[in-house]
C-alpha cells in the first residue's frame, strides 16, 4: 500500500502538452485580466480621491459590491448568470468563441479591479495634498494633475502592493477550473485522474506556480529600481534579492 | 537572484518530507476495527446510484448494497461498527481511498484497467456505456453527430477519456462535477452532455422537466462498475466480494435492484437476461 513516485508521467504523453497548454492559458487568461484589472483599478481608484462626492459615490460603490463577494462566486455569475442576459445573437457569438475563458477574464478583471482600485487609492492619498494644490495653482486643471502628477508618483509608491496584488491575481486564474477553463491546475487535476498520482501531478503545478510568481516578483523588483524618482521618496536601501 | 533560488530550495525540502511520509501498514479491516467506522466515499448528485434524496438523506442503489457489505464486515468482525460516508468525486476518490480517508468507494467507479494499478475493485455489480443527453429536437442522435459541437463532460470520468482519445473531432467542455455540467446544457452552453447512459437517465428523471430530455446514441463504450478498495488487501476484498455474492445468491441484490431501476422506480431500466446471468456467474461456489 506504499505510494509509489513515478515523476515520468509529467513527461509522458499526452500529460506534458496539456501542462504546457495549461501553463499557455493560465498565463493568457492572467495576463489579459491583469491588464482589464490595473485599467479598472486606476480608474475606479483615482475616482476615489477627486473632490467630487458623486464620482467617489460610483467608485466606492464599485469597490466595495466587487471586493466583498468571493471570486469564486462571481465566476458562477460570470459564466451561469450574466451571459443570460445578453440578446441571443451575442450569447450564441460567445458560446462559440470561448465563453468560458471570457467569463473567467470577466470574473477575475473585475474582482481585482476593485482590489487594485483600493491599493491605487492609498497610494494616491500617500502623496500630500500639497502636490495637487501646486498643479492646480500652477493652471493645470484637475484631470491634468491627476494625468501629469499625482498617478504617475502613485504607482511608483505603490509597486510592492501592486506586486502582491498581482501575484493574488495570476493564482487566483486557478479557481477558473471550475467553470471548464482548462488552466494549468486543470490540466494538474487532469494528469492525477488519468494516472492516480497526485503528489506529481500536483507539485509540478506548484512550482511552476512558483517559478511564475517569483519571475514576476524579480520584474516588479527592477521595475521599482528602474522608475525611482531620486529624492522624491525617501527610501531605505533596495529590498534584498 | 538570491532570493529565488533560496525559495526553490524551500520548496525542494518541503517535498523531501512528502516524499519520505511514513508508509501505510495497517490492513483496512483492522483499521475499521480500531476506528469502529467503516467510512464509505458517496457522490451528492448521482441518482440513482449515491445522491441526496428528497428527505435531505444519502441514498442509492450503491448506499444498499453498501450496507448489506457492512452488515457482512460486522459478521467478520464479530462487532458492531458504524458506516461512515464521505463525499468525493472522480478526482478526488483515489487520493481519498490511498489516504485511508474513506475505505471503499461506492458511488458509481467504472473498473478499467489502468485504474487497477491504484486500487482493487469488487465484482461488478452494474453495467452500463456512454451516451449523450440532450434538449428534445437537437440534432444530436448519436456520437457521428457530435463533430464541432460543445460536449460537456466530467473531469475525471471514463467518458471524457474515450471522447479525448476516440472522437476528436468534438469540442470538450470539461466541468468539474454532474450538476455545472447540467447546468451549462440546460443554458445551452453545451449541445450535449456525455455521461454513462444509467446516469443521464437519472439526471433526466431528476430534472424539473423530464420530457424536454432525451438520453440518445448506442453505448460509445463498456462500464461496469465496481466498489473501490485499496490495492492488495485481500482479506478486506474477500469480504467485500462474499457480501456481494451473498447477496446476488441470496436474492437482496435483485430486491435493491427492483427498488431503484424497477418498473415502479424513479428510474425504471429492467435487467437484461445477459446482465442476470453475468451476475449469477460471478457468484463462487460456497
């Protein structure tokens, strides 16, 4: 009744195509949700620090309904709710054109949306009120200061949050599996139904999951050296690695 | 880059300790004996088989003829003991029996060869094949229609095997379990779903509205199902097996098997002669 290690069947076919296409779609469906989520986020997060209460209304609101439901209940909504709603013509276009990958970019974009909306939010509130005071009296107009001042020094101050928020991201794609997404924990889970080893099948999704996280943490890393404005922040000495 | 490599090295240890896990020596009837439950693995939503019934209760064909195996673990014993009941699923139940979780899988385990490499089966105690279920007036008839169209399937199931390997030509959706797959047909997200034939049956006389379903196509493939155990414990499987024999010899089998798939039943799907024999022929001499 011993387990017994057999680390081929990660290399035997079919299994090594269906890791890589599984590593291919969770790295598509994490990459296009991160893009659709950072928009949202410095949009609905910026909206959040204008001195106007009506557009801190619609933010807040948008913040707090998407971030207080568990993501994996608006993938349900995404893909067994929402698409009912849309005419027939367009549901059928979807059905046909990958509507469960689309509902899972849906489903992921928006939930953390919100979630980089409020680590945007706080970097905004980080930079004292004077900078826009300055911008506004030096003529530039409300939008312009937000476009030419205040974002561009948040998201310098706000890489390391980001970088947290990106890494819950790209393995939070994993719970797309439940919804007919054929990501790399599905194609993990698909390896341990045909071969009944689990310890492999599942420690290769782990370090790859690994290896991913920790690329992406490295790039954030050099980013953060890369744009420091000198002198305007003060820092301590670059974080270890 | 220090970084990096300190965290794989992290992970490698951490694997070294799940490689070296202690190994399992206790046989399965000594366990239920010290533990005093015999856990069974059911399924929430495979009438008639294992499912939640009306009354909120674990029910099925299988949960019956588990309780005739309990009564006969109980004899072995010479002790009481209770049946305890887990749920799993296709992906999960394998990992769940090599982990002493549960001691026999009795929901609806098809016995194929390779899945002999990880575990023990009992006698067939029910044979069926892979059919299709779709809405009333699809053009689906059968598996020569399903080119290019959306089958749904079950993660972890025989059927989607066979389809992956045999039938390419289909678009699989592959859902986790019986009732998204469902689901996405009903919305219409699937033109048909692929499950063995006694199963869609079920769902179809389960569904709020079973005449707008039909169970279509000749059997894309061989089910005979079996309880699962774990690999060589041939005491256990000994009296998993005399249960069963008992049972078909003894006529209770054909009493459960009246209950669930009778005319009267949910689900009536009367014995073929050939299945009556082929049971009959399974039971050895006492």
């Amino acid at each position: 009744m011993t387990y017994e290690f057999k680390w081929s069947v990660l290399w035997a076919q079919p299994h090594l195509t269906w890791l890589i296409d599984g590593l291919l779609t969770t790295l598509r469906l994490a990459s296009i949700s991160w893009c659709i989520a950072v928009l949202l986020g410095i949009v609905f997060g910026a909206m959040r620090t204008v001195p106007f209460r009506p557009v801190r209304a619609v933010a807040t609101a948008y913040v707090e309904f998407f971030r207080n439901v568990p993501l994996l209940v608006w993938l349900f909504f995404w893909y067994f709710g929402a698409p009912e709603a849309f005419p027939e013509p367009v549901r059928q276009w979807f059905i046909h054109h990958g509507i469960e990958f689309w509902s899972a970019v849906a489903g992921i974009s928006v939930y953390h949306g919100a979630r980089f909306a409020e680590v945007i939010r706080a970097g905004i509130q980080a930079i004292p009120r004077t900078q826009l005071e300055a911008g506004l009296s030096s003529g530039l107009s409300v939008v312009a200061t937000y476009r030419l001042i205040i974002i561009p020094i948040a998201l310098r101050l706000i890489v390391p949050p980001a970088t947290n928020e990106s890494l819950n991201l790209l393995k939070n794609t994993s719970l797309a599996m439940t919804i007919g997404v054929a990501e790399l924990t599905f194609a993990a889970r698909q390896i341990e139904t045909y071969t009944a080893k689990a310890v492999e099948a599942l420690t290769s999704a782990a370090l790859i999951y690994l290896v991913l996280c920790l690329s992406i943490s490295s790039v954030m890393n050099w980013l953060e050296g890369k744009f420091a404005i000198p002198g305007l922040i003060a820092r301590g000495t670059r974080a270890e690695h | 880059m220090k970084r990096f490599g300190l965290a794989l090295i992290l992970a490698l240890i951490i694997l070294s300790f799940a490689a070296s896990a202690p190994a399992q020596t206790q046989s399965t009837l000594e366990k239920i004996k010290n533990s005093e439950v015999f856990t069974i693995g059911v399924r929430n939503a495979s009438p008639p088989f294992s499912f939640i019934n009306k009354q909120n209760e674990r029910a099925g064909f299988s949960n019956d003829l588990a309780e005739l195996i309990h009564k006969g673990i109980e004899k072995k014993l010479g002790k009481q003991v209770k049946m305890g009941m887990k749920e799993t699923s296709p992906a999960t139940r394998i990992a769940l029996l090599t982990s002493m979780s549960v001691d026999l899988i009795t929901e609806t385990m098809t016995d194929t060869r390779p899945r002999r490499d990880s575990v023990d089966f009992s006698l067939t105690y029910f044979v069926t094949g892979a059919d299709f279920i779709v809405k009333k007036g699809s053009p689906i008839e059968g598996v020569k229609d399903i080119a290019g169209k959306r089958i749904g399937t079950q993660q972890g199931s025989t059927n989607e095997r066979i389809l992956r390997e045999k039938y390419t030509q289909a678009q699989l959706v592959t859902m986790p379990d019986q009732a998204a797959a469902f689901m996405a047909l009903q919305q219409g997200k699937l033109d048909a779903y692929c499950n063995d034939a006694i199963q869609l049956w079920g769902l179809k006389y389960k569904s709020a509205n079973p005449d707008q379903w039909v169970v279509v196509g000749e059997w894309i493939s061989y089910e005979p199902y079996g309880f699962a155990m774990r690999k060589n414990d041939s005491d256990f499987r000994a009296v998993v097996n005399n249960a069963l024999m008992e049972a078909i010899e003894g006529g209770e089998y054909f009493k459960i098997y009246e209950k669930w798939f009778g005319t009267k039943s949910d689900v009536p799907y009367p014995m073929t002669q050939a299945f009556k024999s082929f049971l009959l022929n399974q039971v050895v001499p006492k």
